[in-house]
C-alpha cells in the first residue's frame, strides 16, 4: 500500500461511518413519516377498506382506501418521502423536492368532465405543468394570505376549485386539479404527519357533497 493510499484511509473510514449511522436515522425517519401519514390519511377518511402497496422500501407507499360515502368512492393515495437513508442522494433530492409528498386522487361517483388547475404561487416553489393552458381562463386568489393561479375551463370547474382551496385551508396543499380523463381530482400536497389529517378530512367532506 502506498503512502498516499494510506493516507486517505481514515477519510473513506469516516465517510463509511457517516454513510451507516444516516442509513440508520433516515431509516427511523422515513419509516415513522410513512406510519404516521397512513394513519392520518386513516383517520380523516374513515375508510371502509384500505390496501397498500410499498415504493422502494423505505421511500414510502401507495394505498387505495374505499370510502363509499355521500358522492366520494375511492381516494388514491401515493406518499413519495426524502431518501434521508441515503447521504450521497438526499442533497440532490432535497434541492429538487424540498420536503415529503403526499398525492391524492379523489374519486367520486359520477366521473368529472370539467377540466382546471389551481396551485400555490411562491419563490422557490414548483410550478406544474399545464397542457394547452391558452384554452383556460385565469385567475388569482387570495386564502388566509397565500396566493394562487386558478385556470380553468367553465364557471362549475372554477367555483370547485376554488372552494377546494378555501376548504383546504392550508398552504400544504401545493396543486389541485381536475382530470377529465380519469374523472377524477387530484391533489398535491406536502406530506405533513402532524398537520395533513384535518386537511384531508376538510377535502373531503367536500367531495363528498359534490
């Protein structure tokens, strides 16, 4: 062994040691994240039935809950967490997310045909892609001090939308929308354990009386 090999030996030692003890805090982490925002997806849903489905181990789940109440049959949940276990990967994935996401789609009982968009406006946050936006109108709105673009196609998709919003109540939510291809809504928003439960139930108290 050479003296230089030699010399970088205590360096890959300790970075070897900081890749096994993040592994392990990120592990710990992601692993409560995930079981906590199950049960409060559990908790605001009441679900009748619930399946889910695991996404890389320790990177989070998707879960299909059966609702069947008032207008509201099936939420489509996916939760995408940081690879905290990961030093080497969650710089880069921190500088491109920023935080946990939790996806939801709602499906009611009659499909919806409308289509529109609505989301958070702010620095540093992600702005979503919109196909053919010139065919939608464009509105801004105001809820408890947080700004949002509204685009949307008739007066129904716009009033839905924006009570989504004034019912969610919460800058978590970073993306609602209707999809007429699957008749359904869909929502992103930052995967929050001890905040997403009531706004989750709020969402969809009101889907259920659509």
């Amino acid at each position: 062994m050479s003296a230089s090999t030699g010399a970088w030996l205590p360096y890959l030692f300790l970075l070897a040691g900081a890749t096994f003890l993040q592994y392990l805090w990120g592990r710990r982490a992601n692993w409560r994240i995930i079981r906590e925002t199950a049960q409060a997806c559990e908790r605001a849903l009441r679900p009748q039935d619930q399946t889910y489905t695991w996404i890389g181990g320790l990177i989070g789940y998707k879960a299909d809950y059966v609702v069947r109440r008032g207008h509201l049959n099936r939420v489509e949940a996916t939760l995408t967490a940081l690879p905290r276990h990961s030093l080497l990967y969650l710089p880069i994935s921190w500088a491109w997310r920023r935080h946990d996401t939790l996806y939801l789609l709602w499906r009611p009982n009659q499909p919806l045909r409308m289509r529109g968009h609505v989301y958070l406006v702010g620095p540093g946050l992600w702005r979503p892609r919109i196909p053919a936006p010139e065919e939608l109108r464009e509105e801004w709105l105001q809820v408890d001090g947080h700004r949002y673009r509204l685009l949307y196609s008739t007066s129904t998709s716009r009033e839905l939308l924006r009570q989504l919003v004034q019912a969610a109540r919460s800058p978590l939510v970073r993306h609602v929308s209707i999809n007429p291809d699957e008749g359904a809504l869909y929502c992103r928003m930052a995967a929050r354990p001890d905040l997403i439960e009531p706004v989750v139930a709020r969402l969809a108290r009101l889907v259920e009386q659509l």
